[in-house]
C-alpha cells in the first residue's frame, strides 16, 4: 500500500512537472498537510505530526535506489525466516548479487593495505618488537611514511577538508604513473567512498530543474537518485545493447538538442567506464570523441572511473579521461573534467572502509573555492578511507617485501573476476530468450530477458514491472537477489537484470543450475 | 568554461562555514611559512595532542589484519568457534597475545561476528545491526527508557545525520528552521545548502547563554509574519560555541514549546560526555521527553545526534555517529532509510568505534584500569583547563567570558574600541575577523571569529578549543593577554570603548 501511496504522489508530481506554470507551488500544495486527502491510508495520528511522509520534501520521495530498494528488502525478510524456517525454502542461503560488495561474498583484503592500517590505528604496536614477528617490514615503513605526514601523528583527528596532504601526494602521483600526465594533488578532494563525489558535483551544478545532466542509460542509480535529490533533471543517452552497450556520439548530439528544446540547460555528462550496470570498456577513440564533444559543447564531464581496475578482456584497456584529454592536447583551459575514484571497487573491494576521491581539472579558482567550501561543512572523509585511497593508488613496488603476494593476491582476485563473469556470461546465454554481452569490465552482467507476453500480463496483474516479476520470482525460488534492470532504467519495452560476478569461484557453479533451472519452470510456466 | 562562480547552484554560493574559512585559510598559510600555530579553531583533540584510548584502538587494529595474518580464511567459522572458549588459539600465539590484551582481542571477534564480511563490506545502510543493538542498550540505560535499534541510524560522524534528517523537513525556502545564535554553523550551512530559512533565536549572554522559551516565541511568530512555516528547532547541548548547559526544567519548557508548535526537535547532544560543573549534570532531550510522559512522550517529534569524534573519545578522524528518531512515522523512517541507502552505508570501522563507545570496558575487564584511567584523565584535565581558560580571558582588558559549562569551547565576548572598528571598516573586514586574523599573525593562535557562528549586531566574540594540551595553556593565555592589552592600547581612544 505504501508503495502504491507513493507511486502516486510520484504521479501527481510528475504530471505538475509536466505543467509549467506555479511548479513549485503546485509541488508544494500536493504535498503539504492540507491535501492529505490524496493519501487514503492517513491516519489521523500521523496527520497531526510536525513531519510526515506527506510534508517531508519531495525530492526525497522521487528518488530511488533500486540497488537497495524492494528486493533486497524481501531477501532480508527470507534471510531472517531462513534461520528458524529452513524447511520452508528450497534453498539454504540468500546469495546478494545485487551490490558489488565484494568482501561481504568473501573476498579477502589485500594483507598489505590491511597490515598498513592495523599500524596506522594503533600506533603503539610500531613500538613493539614484536610487531616485526606480525607484520611486514614495508608495512612498518610505510605506516611510518604516512603516519610523518599526518600532522601530529593524529590518526583519530579531522584533516584537511581535501583529505592529508601528504596522502594526497601520493594519489597524484599514482595518477601521474598511470597517466603520464601530471597530476596536481591540490586537485584531489578525498572524500567517504565516491558517492559523496558525485553528490557534491550535482549540488555544484543544479540550481533547479532547469539544469540537466547527461546520464547514460542504463545507468547506475547513484546519478539518477542524486540528481532526483538535488531537484535536477536527468538527460538520458541510450547506450547501444546491440553493439556491446556503445557509446554514440550521435545519441548524445540528439538527447542534447532534445533537452534544449525542451528549455533544459544541460550542465555535465556523466561516463561510466567501464560501465555499470552494462560492463562495457569505452575505446581511446570513443573517448576522444565524448572530450570534443564536452568541449564543444561546454559540458562538464564527470568520469565515474571506479572500476578502472577492473577489466577482464585482452583486447580492451582503462584509459582515464584526463589523459584521453590531456594527450589531445587539451589542458586545463578546455575542459572541465572530474574524475572519480574508488577503495570499493577494483582488487581491493574496501567499501566498509568508504574511501575515494575527486580529481577536479579544469575550473576556475572561484569554483573551487565553493567545492572547498561545501567539502568543509563535513569538515573531512574518514582518515582509515583516506590512507586506504593513498594505498591503492601507490600499492608495493618490485623489489619491497611485500611485492610478490601483494601481486599475486591482485591477480588471484582479477583472475577469478574474469573466470567467474566469463562463466556467468556463458550460461546466460545459454537461457532460452536471454541474451547477454560479455563483461569487458567492472564487476556486472546486465542480460536482456525476452519476457513472455503471458508473464508481462502477470506481472501487470500483480501492479509490478515485468522485470521485477521476474526477479521476484528468481528470489523466491532460488535465494539469488539480483536487481531488476528497471532500477537503471533500459530502453522501453526492453527488460534486463543486473547480477554481479561476485559470488566466490566454488559457488558459481551451483548459482548457474540455479538460475537454469528457475528459467525454464519460468518459461514453461509462461511461454506463449 | 562549462562551470562558473556565476552559474553555481546559489544555495551553494550561499553557504558558509567559518570554522574553516578565512582564519583557518590563513592559519594554515603561516603553518607552511613554519610558523608554530596553535589550532584552537576545531574541536580537534588529536590534533592537540590528545592521545586515543588505547582499548578501543588495539580492537580496531585486531579487526584490520591479525587475524588474517592468522591464516583465518572464513570469518564467520571463525567467530564460531571463538565462541566456544575465552582463551582461543590467538592467545597461543605469542606474539598476539604479548602485544594484545584478551578482552581487546575478545571485542575484536565480537565485532567481526556481527558484520557480514569483516570491515571491508558495507554494511546495512543503516548501520550494522548488532551495534545499533548495542547503542540502543547504551541509549535505555543512561535514560532508563527503552530504545528501538530500528530507530537509530549509524552515519559517518553526527554531521551526516543533520544534513540527511533536514534535507527530508526541508522543502523550500518557506521552511524554517529555529537555530540558535550563536550556533555550530553546520545548521546554517546545511540549511543554505538545501535552500530552506534559519529561524534564529538568541541565547542569552547575560544568563550564562540561557534559552529563554519567550524569544522562541517571538522568533516564531516574526518568521511565520514572513510566511515561513517553522517546522523543527535545533538545540545544542551542551553548547557549542556557547558551552552552556540545559537544565532539565529548561528542556521540559523547550519540549513542551515544540509540542504546542508542532516542530521537530533536533537535539544536538555530541558533547553530552563533555560536562565541567556539577550543578547540571546532562540530561537528554530523550528522558525529559519521556518523563514528561503523554500526550507529549507520544507527540513530540524528537532526532538526537551524537558521535564518536567528541567526549573523551575525540576520535574526529573516523567520522562516526548516530541519530534516534522518537515519534518519527514508519513511512518517514523508510525514507530516510532510502536516502541513506544512496550513500550504501557508513563506514564500518566508525561503526565498531562507536559500538565500543557506547559499551566500554566494564570493571573487572582486564583493560577496564587504564580506560577508566585514560578517560578520566582526559576529562579531568578539560575541567581544569576550561577554567583556566575561562579565568584567564575574564582578566584581559575589554573581555568577558562566562564558564565553559561542557562541550569544547570557550566564546569570549571581546569589546572592540570605535578604533578598532574603524581599522577593520578601513581593511574591509568584518570587526571581529579582523581582531582575530592580528591574533594568528601576532600570536599563531587560529581561532574562529563570532560572526562565524552568529552573534547579536554589534557584539564581537571568538572561539577557541580548550583542548591545547594542559602544560601549553598558561602559556597560550599569557601571550592571548599581551596580544589583547596591546591591541586594545592601540586602538583605545578618546572616544572611549564601545558600549553595546
């Protein structure tokens, strides 16, 4: 009921967001007290409250998080009932791939970062003997490093808006290896894993829904919710399935005319390489082109660049946006580029720790100035994210005690990435009426479902979208939360999932028949 | 260029936090000519040399790789079988065992059992449910009323849980917030951000920054003359910048003020560990509220804050904190869960912090002597130099300070002579930004200016942290009073002082 209740107050504001006289107050009339009539199950109690769900703001109910939204909230209801009602269930465990959470599925961290840390936090243990018979002598050397650069040695004490300095030098330059290009670490703003990022760009460029940002489609809903928030209105660019999720310049050309015409001020693109939920590894080429055309255009780009550890094809490579755009020639005078990072992506898969950054080229001192300001209210990111960050972007060296099971714990764990999305690929397509691109990268397979009229009608009848239906379905018969690919957004008419790689090597197998087996009752169950 | 000061998003030009603003700026600038500064513009400990309590330290680095180094592959058989026996193969390792106490090693497993995936998986959005278990027992047992682990939402320090609970009251700008002036300027920033009103309401100097419910009143009926619906009101106690302390009677009227006004209270009460006078010991908004018992206990809205970056803990660097919500609907509740679900969760190590927080070492616990010791003297020591600090502002010419009853600040009043005035008007500054930017040349002392926190026109204040380390503070107090006795001697003239 709630959702429904939801659902249209939704409606309503949409259809006055359609209208374009007295939004604001016809936004605010739909939601305010007085019109408690729109919402048959009030009660009277609630009515009388300083704050309900009817006069609190109505960007908060727009917005959505599919990663985390209704299915997930039913797979911790079985999770629950599984541990007293285990005979009720035909299967023993719920299996979430439905968030890149590594750690949680049991992937083990990287000892180096870990040992650094352990260090860091509790800075006794560098005064003990013992610690030597513990931890690595790099470790103990590097926790020294960071631990100078740390003003007072403080590791409990707020830092610098930005993040340490002397952890911020090192991300530059990380960022310089990687790129060739110079990396300024008065760029970086470190903050609590990249979403905060991403929030406090949005909150930069919208003022109202007038700003518009260009947002693949599908996307991950971490843009269209904090767009949703900050009162925005999303663009959206179509990413082609047929050519492996491309990215086509003319799509973009199209969807910002449209908006224009629409009186929409697009602001930024936002680029997701590789991309989720689609996996896709963008070309140098493709890059190039989306620079022009940001350029050209006077876009802000905001590279998601989270997953750019993460790809699993030998004839595809990461290139980061500022070195796409730097060696064009292009500096900071021609582009306004923002590039995201990540500690819970990647080999290491830190997202507890909630660690990331910002690299911010290519804006006006002014700007920056505000981006600081905003940054400081939260007065700073947690310090363990921060020296996480610092870690991964300048991980051991040939030749440093820790260099070789450092290395061979990061390609045991890409390796399997790749094993395990090549796996996961193949049987997909194998599925009667499903199809599916490989994983170039990142850590998703995003199949396409050609679901049956007869299930679309069920899925009508039980007020969901197909693709839920048939999630929910897949949930309740085999313990695998996957995410409804509703939740990115597809093209209309289309119907997708998103399901991770994540689960460990010796469960793949089992999660394969699984799925198997519920896709066929499925089909036979509603084939046409 | 694709973004320009000219084309931000106003709300965000709007927006101000002094507490690193132009003073800080400025301060961190001499800090790299390698002049020695005194940060007392943060409520920082650490940086000032507090030391962390170890317990929860030596937990926290437990929880980070020794038991990895163990060769412990699968976490959860783990915490099965350490369930079985206090005395685990950890202890047998010698190493372990020489450096780690038992009970920290116990609380380590402990905290791993309840996290699904150690400390690099996220968490519920919410928080970890095992510790918002633990919060809420702490919660029932300094108020003696039951608290709902479903109700408390774990988030990275206690300033992410303001901006998520007024961005769902907020609307637009015909939505007012009551805040007090002088206040912490994350209200005002946030409310800037998200484009609603600040309602102020003036503490009153006069009465040790007493809140007189008669200038709630006003203020509410001012703005609601303006058309701004007033919807929550903020109350920090302790105060901060102000350091005075509610009395339960006071808070009674405050309540009952928001239940006749139908407004959320949003109790600020991260320095409740923070108390330096016995008169008023703190008392929660949580238990006058349910003490007051119905229709209040039943109507009044009510989010409490609270974190592990301030108290004896002062861990500012992990950003961990909690907020309660009473009387809050359920549909409310989702969505605010929703929001917080955007940002996936808070980050767990914070989460840990704050469950050792509110469940520290009990007697008898082996590492229960040096926590009780450690964070007594810790507090011991904020009493005394609160005073001293108190003390040695009311000797300055043209300065007065009432008594940091809790939390971490000193907000001296200072009196500015026409002089002074008329230099600052000269040098385009703000008065007392001005005083306070020739204290940090003069002095290195990086204070915050009053005009950064609100304060009423025409009256001058600073604020500063008394957490210089205690053998530092007669020190810092000498060279404030030279810096004070000569500037007022430089600007005092004929005109006499200036009487507001």
């Amino acid at each position: 009921m709630r959702r429904f209740v939801i659902g249209q107050a939704k409606n309503l504001i949409d259809q006055t967001r359609r209208r374009p006289q007295h939004n604001n107050l016809n936004l605010l009339s739909i939601l305010h007290p007085s019109s408690s009539r729109f919402f048959s199950d009030m009660s009277a109690s609630d009515s009388s409250l300083p704050v309900t769900i009817d006069s609190i703001n109505p960007n908060v109910l727009k917005c959505e998080y599919a990663v985390r939204g209704e299915i997930v909230n039913i797979a911790q209801k079985l999770q629950d009932d599984l541990k007293t009602n285990k005979d009720a269930y035909p299967f023993d465990e719920i299996i979430y791939c439905n968030i890149g959470n590594p750690q949680s599925l049991g992937q083990q961290p990287i000892t180096f970062f870990r040992e650094v840390l352990a260090l860091c936090s509790h800075t006794a243990l560098l005064d003990r003997d013992e610690a030597h018979a513990l931890f690595s002598a790099d470790s103990i050397a590097r926790a020294w490093k960071i631990l100078d650069q740390i003003p007072g040695k403080a590791t409990g004490a707020y830092s610098h808006s930005q993040g340490i300095k002397g952890l911020r030098d090192a991300i530059a330059a990380g960022i310089e290896a990687r790129d060739g290009f110079p990396a300024d670490p008065n760029d970086i703003f470190m903050t609590d894993g990249a979403s905060p990022g991403v929030h406090m760009m949005m909150q930069l460029l919208i003022s109202s829904e007038k700003d518009g940002i260009l947002c693949p489609i599908p996307q991950y809903p971490l843009y269209s919710a904090s767009i949703a928030l900050h009162g925005g209105s999303l663009v959206p660019y179509y990413l082609d399935e047929a050519s492996g999720w491309g990215l086509e310049i003319s799509e973009l050309k199209k969807q910002l005319a449209d908006a224009k015409s629409k009186g929409i001020t697009v602001r930024a693109l936002a680029v997701i390489n590789p991309g989720n939920p689609t996996g896709q590894v963008l070309s140098e080429e493709n890059q190039r082109d989306i620079v022009d055309f940001c350029k050209k255009e006077g876009l802000v780009l905001l590279a998601d660049e989270v997953y750019q550890e993460n790809v699993y094809v030998p004839d595809k490579k990461f290139h980061s946006f500022k070195k796409v755009a730097r060696s064009m020639g292009y500096g900071e005078k021609d582009i306004s580029l923002v590039s995201f990072q990540s500690i819970s992506k990647g080999y290491y898969g830190e997202c507890g720790k909630r660690g990331g950054y910002m690299e911010v080229t290519g804006f006006t001192s002014d700007v920056r100035e505000q981006i600081y300001k905003v940054a400081s209210v939260n007065l700073c990111s947690n310090i363990s994210g921060q020296i996480l960050a610092s870690l991964v972007m300048s991980p051991p060296k040939p030749g440093d005690e820790s260099y070789e099971s450092y290395i061979a714990e990061k390609e045991g764990i890409l390796s399997s990435m790749a094993k395990r999305a090549k796996t996961l690929e193949e049987a997909l397509n194998k599925l009667e009426g499903i199809t599916c691109n490989r994983a170039e990268g990142a850590m998703y397979l995003f199949p396409c479902i050609n679901l049956p009229k007869k299930a679309i009608a069920a899925a009508e009848a039980a007020k969901t979208s197909p693709d839920t239906f048939y999630c929910k379905r897949l949930l309740n018969a085999t313990g695998v939360v996957v995410v409804p690919g509703s939740g990115f957004r597809q093209v209309p008419g289309t119907w997708h999932f998103r399901c991770t790689i994540l689960p460990q090597e010796d469960k793949i197998p089992a999660i394969v028949n699984r799925l198997t087996e519920f896709h066929k009752s499925f089909m036979d169950e509603f084939r046409d | 260029m694709a973004l320009e000061y000219e084309s931000l998003n106003e709300n965000v030009k709007k927006c101000q936090y002094a507490v690193r603003g132009e003073l800080y700026l400025r301060a961190s600038e001499l800090q790299k000519e390698g002049k020695k500064i005194i940060f007392t513009n943060v409520g920082n400990p650490h940086a000032l040399g507090q030391k962390p309590l170890t317990f929860p330290r030596q937990v926290y680095s437990i929880l980070q790789s020794i038991l990895e180094r163990l060769d412990i592959k699968n976490k959860n058989e783990l915490v099965q079988v350490v369930a079985l026996c206090q005395a685990p193969f950890l202890l047998e390792d010698p190493n372990v065992g020489m450096i780690f106490p038992a009970d920290a090693i116990a609380r380590a497993k402990h905290y791993l059992s309840l996290t699904s995936g150690g400390l690099g998986a996220y968490s519920d959005s919410r928080g970890i449910p095992g510790v918002r278990k633990e919060v809420a027992e702490f919660i029932q047992r300094r108020d003696g009323y039951p608290s709902d682990p479903e109700l408390i939402f774990l988030t990275d320090g206690a300033s992410k849980g303001v901006m998520q609970i007024l961005n769902c009251v907020i609307r637009g700008e015909g939505d007012g917030i009551l805040v007090p002036v002088p206040q912490y300027p994350l209200y005002s920033a946030t409310i800037s951000l998200l484009g609603g009103s600040l309602v102020p309401y003036y503490l009153d100097e006069s009465e040790n920054w007493g809140l007189d419910v008669n200038n709630l009143r006003q203020s509410v009926a001012q703005a609601r003359s303006q058309g701004i619906s007033v919807r929550a009101m903020v109350i920090i106690n302790p105060g901060n910048p102000t350091g005075q302390c509610l009395s339960e009677a006071n808070l009674r009227e405050i309540l009952r003020f928001c239940y006749n006004e139908k407004l959320v209270l949003l109790g600020d009460e991260v320095y409740q560990q923070n108390i330096y006078q016995d008169e008023r010991p703190f008392i929660s908004s949580k238990k006058v509220l349910m003490d007051m018992g119905s229709p209040f206990s039943k109507e009044v809205q009510l989010v409490s804050f609270h974190t592990v970056s301030k108290g004896y803990w002062g861990e500012c660097g992990q950003r961990g904190g909690y907020f309660e919500m009473t009387n809050i609907p359920p549909r409310v509740v989702e969505e605010i869960y929703k929001v917080a679900s955007i940002a996936l969760s808070p980050n767990v190590s914070a989460q840990i912090f704050m469950g050792l927080m509110v469940s520290p070492p009990k007697p008898g616990d082996i590492s229960y002597d040096q926590f009780a010791r450690e964070s007594k003297g810790i507090l011991e020591s904020l009493r005394r130099r609160a005073k001293i600090m108190t003390d040695g502002f009311n000797s300055c010419k043209n300065v007065v300070c009432n008594f940091t009853e809790g939390a971490m600040y000193s907000f001296p009043q200072i009196k500015l002579p026409p002089g002074a005035l008329q230099a600052a008007k000269q040098a385009g500054k703000v008065p007392d930004v001005f005083y306070c930017l020739k204290l940090l040349e003069a002095t290195g002392i990086s204070t915050v200016p009053g005009s950064g926190f609100g304060q009423k026109e025409g009256v001058f204040h600073l604020r500063t942290t008394i957490l210089p380390a205690e053998e530092e503070m007669p020190e810092i107090m000498d060279s404030f009073k030279k810096f004070n006795d000569e500037f007022m001697t430089q600007y005092e003239n004929n005109f006499g002082y200036s009487r507001m």
